[in-house]
C-alpha cells in the first residue's frame, strides 16, 4: 500500500457486532472420485450495517460459494458464519438475492412478482399490491404493473427482480453477478440507480462481480479473492471515493484510477495463476 486511500480495510466502529460474519470459513465438495474438493480455506470475513462489499477474483475461485454460504444455502465445512452476532443454521432469513439470471416468474405478472414474498408471509393481497406499487415505481417500471416479464426488457427484468428483493426490506442484499447480462448503458443506469435506493436502506450488500471497474465504483470495500483450490483473501481494500457517486464519471477520478492500479495488481496475479491451471 502506497497512498493513504489504498490501506488494508479497517473495519469502521459500528462493526463491533457484524452484520455478517464469516470464521475460519472453509468449504470442501466431495469429487465423484472421492477426492476432497477444497474450494474455500479459512475465509475471515466481516461486513458491517449498511457496507457496500465486492467480491471479485479469477472465475471459480469461490466467489458464488462464499455468497450461497451467507444464503445460508449451503454450509461451511469447517468455521462458522454469524448473522447479526447469531450462528446461521439454514437459510438466512435476512438476506435476499438477485443473481445473474432472472429469478422473475413467468407466468406472473410484474406486481404478483414484485408482491410474492409478502403474500407468502401472509400479508394481505391489496396491502401486498399497494407496497409492490411502490416498489415497482421506485426501480423505474411504473406503467408495467400487469405485464408479464416476458415482454420487458433485461434491464427491466432485472429491475423486477430488484424490487421483489428490495420489498422485503433485507437486512442483507446478496448480489450474484446481477448486472453482466446487461448491456453497457442499461448497466450503468441500473448501477446507479441501485446505489440511489441502497444509500435510502442500511442494507449490506455482498455484491460479486467480475468487472474491477464496477466493483469500485459502487463499493465502500473491494475484497480481492486468490485463484483457487483452497481459495482465500488476498486484498482487502476500502474505497472512500465520495457519494453520493455516478458511476460512469467516477470512473475518470485520479483517485479511482489510483485504486483501480493498486487492486488490479493483487487481482491481475491471481487470473493469471488461475489461467496457468486451466493450460
Ligand atoms: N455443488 C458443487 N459441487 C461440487 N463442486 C462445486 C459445487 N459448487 C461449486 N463447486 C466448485 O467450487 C469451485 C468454485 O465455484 P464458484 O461457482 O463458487 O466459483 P466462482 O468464483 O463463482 O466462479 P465464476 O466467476 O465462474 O462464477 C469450482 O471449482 C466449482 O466447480
Ligand atoms: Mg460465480
């Protein structure tokens, strides 16, 4: 670390209890041959109420696996994972996520989508429709209350799947690659316009991502992941770029370049030793 901006994260005073807390985090996978498959080795990990977090590292070290285990849809093989300072056992009730692919209902239309999740935990269907319209309003799709998903866009698709999340009101917002499928410019609208809703919550958010840039731009902290097997955290950066932030401009700021310089060389060693086992 060269410059002031660029040390190690320090975990800000109102992280005395995490919101998230991964320790000594390893997860294996029998192969069928019956090799053990280390995938993840000793991960420490703490996120604070309301941190913006990405994850990035070379493809298939484990950043999807570190996010299924703070789902809660798999569990560690060794060490433990504490939501809110309580031993997660089962699915993590306070988080929600959006991945990579649609995760809408086709043969729902966009407010049964959005309204689901509070239907299935019994609310009434006119005061879930009324919540959902607002949600609906709020990620842009006014006027596309009953149409169904598949007449939107992917960029509306994923701004239905943003608001059927965001309508639970998740203490932690677990985000697999949401954006990549999407075109450069409808990418950006919905990156900022995810910054402007989640700078209103004091959600956690654990965003994964292949794309440096994007990481920055949007993070509070960018944790760098080494190749795998047995993979673990290499670089842990907090980025203290002001907000609020746009991020098609904030990619032009010396100090984002600097970051961006900095990370990539931890990250940079990382894909080309994971590129090495692939040949
Ligand atoms: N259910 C499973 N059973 C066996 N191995 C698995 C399972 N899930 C993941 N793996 C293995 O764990 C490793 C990490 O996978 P993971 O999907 O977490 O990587 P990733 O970093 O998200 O990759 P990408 O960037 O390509 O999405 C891979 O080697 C993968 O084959
Ligand atoms: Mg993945």
């Amino acid at each position: 670390m060269t410059t002031e901006r660029m040390v190690r994260y320090v975990a800000p005073d109102n992280a005395s209890t995490p919101v998230i807390n991964l320790k000594a985090v390893t997860k294996e996978y029998i192969k069928p041959t019956g090799e053990i498959h280390t995938v993840l080795q000793d991960i420490n990990l703490q996120i604070g109420k309301g941190e913006f977090c990405s994850i990035v590292g070379p493809s298939g070290c484990g950043k999807s696996t570190t996010l299924n285990l703070i789902a809660g849809f798999e569990a560690p093989t060794a060490g433990k994972i504490q939501i809110g300072g309580t031993l997660l056992q089962g699915i993590n009730p306070s988080a929600a996520c959006v991945f990579q692919t649609d995760n809408t209902f086709p043969w729902k239309t966009v407010i049964d989508n959005v309204s689901l999740g509070l239907r299935l935990h019994g609310m009434k269907k006119s005061e879930a429709y009324e919540q959902a319209r607002h949600w609906i309003e709020r990620v842009g799709l006014k006027g596309f209350e009953n149409h169904y998903p598949s007449r939107l866009s992917g960029g509306m698709r994923k701004r239905v799947a943003l608001a059927q999340c965001l309508i639970m009101q998740p203490e932690i917002l677990l985000m697999d690659e949401s954006f990549s499928a999407l075109d450069v410019h409808t990418r950006s609208v919905m990156e900022n316009e995810l910054l402007s809703i989640w700078e209103e919550t004091s959600a956690s958010v654990v965003f994964i991502t292949h794309d440096l840039e994007e990481a920055i731009a949007l993070s509070d902290r960018v944790i760098v992941m080494t190749a795998g097997p047995a993979a673990t955290i290499k670089g842990d950066y907090r980025i203290d770029l002001e907000r609020p932030r746009n991020v098609a401009e904030i990619r032009f700021d010396p100090e984002f370049l600097k970051l961006h310089q900095q990370i990539w060389n931890d990250l940079r060693d990382e894909v080309m030793t994971s590129y090495a086992q692939l040949h």
